[in-house]
C-alpha cells in the first residue's frame, strides 16, 4: 500500500482503538498517537462498564488483540502531533515522541519500581495514592511495559532502577525524537478529561477529604485500583455503609459546563451497584436535578430504584460541609419535590463530575475549530479530518466505538478519493 493511503489516529482510547482496528482490517494502515505511555483511554479507569456491566478489560483486551495481530496498525504512545499541514489525501503530520526510558527488553518483572526509591502521586487513580517513578499504569496494561516518568526521576544521579534490571531495559539517554507522517486522513480522537471538583466552591472546592469524584469512585471499586476494589474511605479507610452521590456536579451550569455530560446519571446508578453489591447493609442516596437515561438505559434505571437502600432525591445540594470529628459529609439540599430542607450526613460522598473534552486545554495544532466548550467544531473540519467520539460531544463508550466505526468509513474514503 502507498505511504500516502495510511490513516492517522490521535488518541489512543476506545473510539480511537476502534477507529484504527476497523481501518487496518479494511485494509488500510493506520497509525495511532497516544500521549499517554499505555493505551485504553478513560475506560481502562473504570470498574466496570454499563449497560453490561463488564470490566473494561473485556472491550479493550479485543481490540488490543486486534492490535497485535495486524501488521497493518501500528502505534506511538508517549506521542503528540506537533505540526498537520497539507490536504485531504496528502496530510504531512510531525509526531513528537517523548522518551520511555525503557526499552522493548521491558518484560514486566517489576523489578526498576522495587528499585526506584522515589514516588509520585498516581495519576492513573487520580491521586488516590503513590506510585513509583519507573511505573506500569495497572496489572492489564497495553503495552506491558514499563516507564519512567521524567518529571520526578532523579536520572543517572540515582540509576537504581538500571542496576536492577536483568534485562537492560533501561536507557536513562533515551531522547525526545520527531517522526514525520505522509497520511490521507487524520482522525481526532482525544477523548476527555473529568471536570476538576476544585472549581466547585459550593461542594466543597476538592478540599473535603471524604468527598471524591465519580472517576475516583470507579478507581476505588476497582480490583486493580488503590484498595484492591473495597470500597473505603480516604480519610480513614473506614468501609462506606451510607454513601450520597452529587449529580451534575458543575454539569448543566453556565458557570461551570452548560452541557449534560450524557454519561453521569447511568454512572452513578452503576455505581450505586458497586456499593450495594459489596456492602448488602448499605444505603445510597442519589441527589439529582433530572435523571437522564437515554434510550434503553431507562431500564437499568428502574433496575436499580427498585432497591429499597437505594433512594433518589430531586433537589439540589447547596452546601457540603465536614463533620471534623468523625470525617463525615453534611449536605444541606432542597427536596423539591417534598418542598423542605433535608439536613444529612453520609460517609462519603461521590460528586458526579462532568466531561471535559481533553481540547479544551490542549488544542490540536493545524487548522482546526472548537466549540466554546472545547469540542472539536464538527462543520469547521477540513476534508480528510475526522472527531469522533467524547472529542466530538459527551457520549458512552457504544456511541463512541459506533462513531469510530462509521469514521473508519469515512477515512478509507479520504483515501480512495485521493488515489
Ligand atoms: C464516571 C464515569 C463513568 C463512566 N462509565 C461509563 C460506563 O460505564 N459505560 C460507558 O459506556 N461509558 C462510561 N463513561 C464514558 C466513557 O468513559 C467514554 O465514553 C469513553 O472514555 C470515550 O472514549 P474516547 O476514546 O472518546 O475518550 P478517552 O477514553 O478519553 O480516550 C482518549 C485518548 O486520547 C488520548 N489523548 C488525549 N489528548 C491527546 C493528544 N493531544 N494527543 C494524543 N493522545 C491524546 C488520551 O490519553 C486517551 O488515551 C463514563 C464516564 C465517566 C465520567
């Protein structure tokens, strides 16, 4: 195949896999270029995911199996696009590539992170706790290698890791490298990043130890997040019997993200799950302004209201406060419907943050259009470039791979045109 007729994919996440996996097994090389040193995107961070309900291992492990068993996709992580030029069928694109300082020798073992004497907080499970500075994001990641982060590694004043390694894995000169692409089309997959709970003065400002995010939720359920999955709570790993979930935490406010984010209703429901499942005692309490369950979600919906531990309230918080002595959560919320102030205290509470597309704050260099919000503007797009999934608008992960497969489309089609 001509170099020209390759396919560029930026980001690495489920819309960004499923475009480059749906190219190549058409018949199409496609690059990936991941920022991050592992692919998987948001859903590798999650516990499970609805409406099925599976680990996200279940839809990331295909496709990278997909991956690796095609000559035709091939991927850059620790990657960014510095420069698009060009047109439709002949797009030149520069990919900055950071140093891993670790090599393909990297077998995983484990062994630099004993070493590494120092840590920094673990971004993969939103600080929830420490990892090491040579790391591996989780026990599934892809690829299953290793990497050292340069913004805390102390480099060959310290070198302990390199010592370590039987296998020279270790290259503490890696440099930063550019690599230039001759693609047809370029696919904008950058996904999105939580809304940050610091904004919110009024829930807190991210300064109440017990009040976490709905991300660091899906991390604290999780098997391979920073309690093995038991749901306790930070500030003392107390197990969480009476939980409340905050909805559209800074969502649906002009001051904050005038847009639904589609996903946190179904969210915390299914999170409401992973309490009531590991603690049979517990009882939840969801405070919400509208419960949006699109489409067929409105019966998982009614699924988990049947539960008498599980409670919904329409009302808006309008003050969180913490209980110092006992580390509890005081809400003052107005119940609409009930037309009084409830006054409660909960263990923990879980704020239903929004999404935020991730070109908000990182714009794709070239030229390129975004919504106010930060979403990628869909009718300023040259021909030959595509957005797809959570860069595009909020949405879950079966819009976003259904998007990603019709972009697959679309892309091939850049190509032919261009032959
Ligand atoms: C609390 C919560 C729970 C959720 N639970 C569910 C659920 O149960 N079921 C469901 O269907 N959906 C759920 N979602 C939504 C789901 O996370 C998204 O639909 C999904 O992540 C979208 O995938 P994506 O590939 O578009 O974006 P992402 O998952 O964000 O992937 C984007 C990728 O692009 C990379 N990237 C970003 N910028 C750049 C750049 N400049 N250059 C290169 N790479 C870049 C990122 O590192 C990332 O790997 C949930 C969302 C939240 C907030």
């Amino acid at each position: 195949m001509a170099e020209n007729k390759k396919i560029l994919i930026i980001g690495g996440g489920m819309s960004g896999l499923t475009a480059a996996v749906e190219t190549a097994e058409a018949g199409n090389d496609a690059v990936i270029v991941e920022k991050t040193p592992f692919l998987g995107g948001r859903v590798a961070q999650l516990n499970k995911y609805f409406p099925k309900l599976c680990p996200p291992n279940c839809g990331l492990e295909i496709n990278f199996k997909r991956i690796k068993n095609n000559a035709d996709v091939t991927f850059y992580t620790l990657a960014e696009v510095e420069k698009i030029s060009g047109e439709e069928g002949n797009y030149n694109v520069a990919v900055k590539l950071q140093p891993r300082f670790i090599n393909d020798n990297c077998t995983g073992c484990n062994a630099c992170a004993e070493a590494c004497p120092v840590e920094m907080p673990n971004e993969f499970n939103f600080g929830l706790d420490k990892t090491k500075t040579a790391y591996i994001a989780h026990n599934q990641a892809f690829p299953f290698k290793y990497a050292i982060d340069a913004r805390y590694c102390k480099g060959k004043a310290c070198a302990k890791c390199v010592d370590a390694c039987k296998y020279n894995a270790i290259d503490l000169d890696m440099k930063a490298e550019t690599v230039n692409l001759n693609v047809a089309s370029v696919v904008i997959a950058t996904g999105w990043d939580p809304y940050d709970a610091g904004n919110l003065d009024i829930l807190g400002g991210g300064k109440i130890k017990n009040v976490i995010t709905n991300m660091q939720m899906e991390r604290l359920a999780s098997p391979n997040g920073p309690t093995s999955g038991k749901i306790l709570r930070p500030s003392d790993n107390k197990e969480v019997k009476n939980i409340a979930f905050v909805q559209c935490a800074g969502s649906r406010d002009e001051n904050h993200l005038p847009y639904c984010s589609y996903i946190c209703c179904m969210a915390s429901l299914k999170q409401a799950t992973y309490l009531r499942e590991q603690y049979p005692d517990s009882k939840v309490r969801i405070f919400y302004i509208d419960i949006r369950t699109p489409g067929r979600y409105e019966q998982f919906y009614w699924k988990v209201k049947e539960d008498p531990n599980v409670t919904l309230t329409k009302g808006k918080v309008a003050k969180v406060a913490e209980d110092t002595a006992t580390g509890d959560v005081e809400l003052v919320v107005e119940d609409v419907l009930a037309g009084k102030k409830i006054t409660e205290k909960y263990e923990m509470v879980v704020l239903a943050t929004g999404m935020v597309p991730s070109t908000k704050n990182f714009k794709i260099p070239g030229d390129i259009s975004y919504t106010n919000d930060g979403f990628v503007a869909m009718s300023s797009l040259k021909k030959g470039i595509y957005a797809v999934g959570t860069a595009k608008n909020p949405v879950d992960v079966a819009k976003s791979v259904q998007e990603a497969t019709g972009v697959a489309i679309k892309s091939i089609q850049s190509a032919r045109r261009s032959k």
